[in-house]
C-alpha cells in the first residue's frame, strides 16, 4: 500500500488510524482540515489543494469535507489515485462522545490536524453532520465510491480498525 484514503465520521477514527498506518508504512499523512480549516472552503480552491496534497507517489490521506455541498464531488482526484479506501464506521453516541470528548481536552488549542491558529471548536453543523452521517452522508458516500475500481475495505468498530492494523503490521 503506497495510497491510502481514509473516509469516516467525525470521531470515528480517522486521524488515528492514518497516523498509524503513516508510521507503520513510513507514510506521509495528509489531513484534509489543515489546509480547509472550519470555515466555507470554495470547492474549486477545496478541489486544488487536494490535488496538490495528493501529487506525491505515496500517501495516506484522512477527512471529510463536510461543509462542501457534496464531498462525492471530490473522491475523482482521491480515489483513482489510490491503493485502499478505509471506510470507518462507529456508533453515532460513540462518534459524539468523542468529538464532544476532544472538545471539552483540547478547545482553545490547535491539534497537529487542524490548521495553524484555528483551536478545536465545536458547533451544530458540526453536530448535526455527525447526527445524520449514518443516513444521510454514508449511503451518499457508498453510492459514490461503488465507481471506483479502487477497493474499499469498511472497519466497523475500534475491533475491526485495530485487527485491520494488526493484520497490516504482520504483512509489513
């Protein structure tokens, strides 16, 4: 694996699991938030940096564009590019628990996968995104990615995510 495209909920895992895998695979890790931040991001200016973060012959690559109208409209420069989709799935208290959780630790500061100068914050579009990501934005999201010949691996749970490392660390 040389391309790496992580997807899930907000608090499912991502971050996580690709800096993991980047230090397993002597990856670089691309957060997408640090280079769209919180704020509107136009989807043409969206559409240049990950093309840019994405260039490179080896990569793994985590977030969702959740204020984009359509993160779907994005997976065209990702995916077919790609080795591995990894679509993380958690419960929806779980995914809450954990952003409120990292809120609540580390509001006012920046975390190393948000962009520089803008501190872990927490709104209800935010909440609300994570409230209908199960109805609304995966089967979006699957419809989306069925395009791509590119495979698609769905980890269900810290269980799935943590043999799916272990797995990888034996074929390494």
């Amino acid at each position: 694996m040389r391309r790496v495209v992580i997807l899930g909920c907000a608090g499912s895992g991502k971050t996580t699991l690709a800096r993991s895998m980047g230090e397993r695979l002597s990856l670089p890790v691309v957060h997408l938030d640090t280079f769209l931040g919180w704020g509107p991001c136009a989807p043409d200016a969206y559409r240049e940096k990950l093309a840019a973060a994405i260039a490179g012959d080896v990569w793994v690559i985590e977030g969702h564009p959740w204020h984009l109208r359509d993160f779907a409209d994005t997976l065209d420069l990702s995916v077919p590019r790609a080795d591995l989709v990894l679509f993380l799935y958690q419960p929806r208290w779980m995914s809450l628990w954990r952003v409120i959780r990292r809120w609540l630790t580390d509001r006012g500061r920046t975390r190393p996968d948000l962009p520089e100068g803008w501190p872990e914050q927490l709104d209800w579009p935010s909440l609300k995104w994570i409230w209908t990501f199960e109805r609304r934005v995966r089967p979006a999201a699957e419809r989306a990615l069925a395009a791509y010949a590119t495979p698609v691996v769905h980890l269900k749970g810290d269980r799935d995510i943590a043999a799916f490392l272990d797995h990888q660390g034996r074929l390494l």
